[in-house]
C-alpha cells in the first residue's frame, strides 16, 4: 500500500500515485491500449487523444454517476459533453435502455464522429458499446470501468450486447472500444458484495490459463478482499494482460478466446433461471466454475483447490435449487451451442482449459440433478 511518507512533499506522492501502465490489444488497425493507474480519472491521463470528434456521450448509471461523472466531465477538457444515467442492475441490461440511449443520441445530434464514453459496471459498458455499435452502423467507442469485474473481464475484448428473457446477451455486437481506462481508485467505494462477484473473473484467468497466478491468489486473497491497493493493481494488471492476449488470438470467439466463458454456461442459466439480478453475474460464475470443474473430471485435489479459493473470496460454490429440465433449457440457449451439441470450457487441469462438446452426459445430468448443494 502506497503511503506518503511524513515530510515528503505532495508533489512527490502525487507523481507516484500518477504512473500507470499499459497494456495493448493487438487487433491491427483496430489495437487500441488498456490503461491502468490510480487516480486517473483526477487529470493524470488525458483522455480526450482516442476521441474521434469534439462531442461525446457519456452513459453511465444513476449509482456511479454521483460519485465519478463530475470527475470524468473534467477531464474532458473543451468536449461538447452529453450524459445520460441508467437504472442500476443488471434487471436494466435491456432493450429499453439501449432505446433511451439511442434517443439520447439522436435528440442531441450525435454524429458519425460523436464518441460514446461508458462510465460505470459491466452492464453499462455492454450496453453502451451496443449503442455505439449500432448507431450510425458505428461510432467510437470509450470504456471507463469502475467495478473490479468489469475492470478485469467485460471492459475488455468489445463484446457489446444486451440480455433477452430467453438469454443472456443474446442480442449484441463486437465492437472494440478506442481505449479503456481503468482507474483501480475506483474500487474503493466498490461495496463488498461488487468486490466479491469481480473476483470470480479474477479467479477464473487463472484457472484457465495460468497456475502460478491461481497460487497467487490463494495467498493474497485476503489482501484483496481488504481492497489493498498493491494487490488489486496486480490482480487488475495480470488479468487485463491474459484477456488482451487471448482476445488478439481469436477476437470474434472462433476458437481460443471462447476459454474465457468458463464457468459461464453453468452461471447464465443460473442467472437466468433465478432472475436477472438475483445473482450477481460473478456470484453465478463462481459455482459455474466448480460445476465445470466437476464435470472436466480433473483430479479432485484441483476441484478442491479452486472450491477452496472461491469460498475464500466469499463466493457461492453450489448453485441454487434449478429442476434439471430448467437446467438444460437454459444451457440450451448458450452461445457456444453448435448443431443443437451443448459445448462446454473444462480444464485438463488447473491452468488448462479447453472448449469441448465430448463430456460425460450421465454426470452432467448428475450434477445439474441434483438439489441445491
């Protein structure tokens, strides 16, 4: 944890808590830079190089708002800037709210060079990367997340979209933002319950695809819990970089990228089957992941190891009470179902992943079958 130490000047702590680091998406003509720091959202980066006009849309939602529009306004320098506040939750990731941006857009004359700027969660930046996806066939596109989920996962990779009663983001687009700002000060006023769901996607980058970032986190769990700056920036830093690294192997989901989703066939049936918001999306991921776990057949000491990190970090390792009809409807509205075949992530191991349709149905039955655990 960064302190000032006594007598120093300000000036001094001020350009320590200024740094930042970088990390690139490498999309080509299309790369565009992850940025990470603290207190950037104070005037330490400039923000206003990856807008492509004078004018800009800010969306964010009526929690977050309060606490950074004002901040983010500043930056923005001599912009022409437009806002527009979003109910909370993801019950609002919806039709209607990609509606009311739309309008906002329209009434306010936005143009092919206006930029639309998402100030909030997950659920903010889905949305308003579909806004901007869709209006006028596409016009630039900023993320600013200030939940540690969005911060490590949905801020990253231009999956845009919104939920349908059947599904979870079923209606969206790829649509690459022009930068991503991420200020980890933010996660400061992230009450517990945000902090906790965030870890889930933290969790799952390691178990995926990196062991020595898994045993990590089994020893500095409680650090994060305890919002201690140092560890957060690590946690935020390692998995922006194995998202970003993946994303520019496979940007549209063709092959690899598609291990990011484990845990997540399990959890958006949970999500669903519950009610959007009854959940949170990482609170649905984490016991996806030890379903998933189950299901990879994997030696039952990595099961244990990673349903012992999720419980460290607060997390549900059973999922709720769903009849297994409900089970397979929902997971049969997932996105990596091919030829009406349910494809799942499974581990060979932790730290090894794979998208696969060849599993052992009888135990997928089981472990959907079940009661609540």
């Amino acid at each position: 944890m960064l302190f000032r130490a006594q007598g120093a000047p300000l000036r001094w702590y001020t350009a320590v808590m200024a740094k930042h680091s970088t990390i690139t998406v490498k999309l080509g003509d299309r790369s565009y830079p992850i940025i990470i720091g603290s207190g950037l959202l104070d005037g330490a980066f400039d923000l206003t190089r990856f807008m492509r006009g004078s004018d800009c849309l800010i969306v964010s939602n009526e929690t977050v708002a309060p606490l950074y529009l004002d901040r983010l306004r500043a930056n923005l320098g001599d912009k022409t800037i437009h806002s527009i506040e979003l109910p909370d939750g993801e019950a609002h990731k919806s039709i209607a709210s990609l509606q009311t941006i739309l309008d906002r857009l329209a009434e306010s004359g936005a143009g092919r060079d206006t930029t639309v700027i998402a100030l909030g969660g997950g659920v903010v930046g889905d949305i308003a990367g579909f806004a901007a996806a869709c209006y006028m066939r596409g016009v630039a596109f900023i993320q600013v997340p200030t939940t540690l989920l969005a911060q490590v996962d949905s801020s990253v990779g231009g999956k845009t979209g919104v939920n349908h009663p059947e599904g979870k983001n079923l209606i969206g687009a790829f649509h690459q933002p022009r930068a991503v700002l991420i200020d980890t000060s933010t996660l400061s006023s992230l009450p517990d319950r945000e902090l906790k769901a965030g870890l889930a996607e933290v969790i799952k980058h390691g178990a995926i695809c990196d062991i020595e970032f898994f045993a990590w986190l089994e020893e500095n769990m409680q650090k994060l819990l305890r919002k201690e700056p140092l560890a957060l920036a690590h946690a935020v830093q390692r998995s922006c970089e194995i998202k970003a690294e993946v994303v520019a192997d496979d940007e549209r989901e063709a092959g690899r990228r598609a291990i990011l989703n484990f845990g997540h066939t399990f959890g958006h049936a949970i999500e669903r089957c519950e009610g959007y918001g009854e959940w949170l999306h990482g609170e649905a991921v984490a016991a996806g992941m030890v379903m998933a776990a189950e299901l990879s057949g994997i030696i039952d000491a990595d099961i244990d190891r990673l349903r012992a990190l999720i419980a460290q970090a607060g997390l549900p390792v059973s999922p709720p009470s769903i009849d297994a009809d409900s089970w397979m409807r929902a997971m049969g509205m997932d996105k990596k179902v091919e030829q009406d075949q349910l494809r799942f992530v499974l581990l060979h191991a932790l730290g090894d992943a794979h998208v696969t349709s060849s599993y052992d149905n009888e135990l997928l039955r089981q472990i959907v079958g079940a009661d609540a655990r």
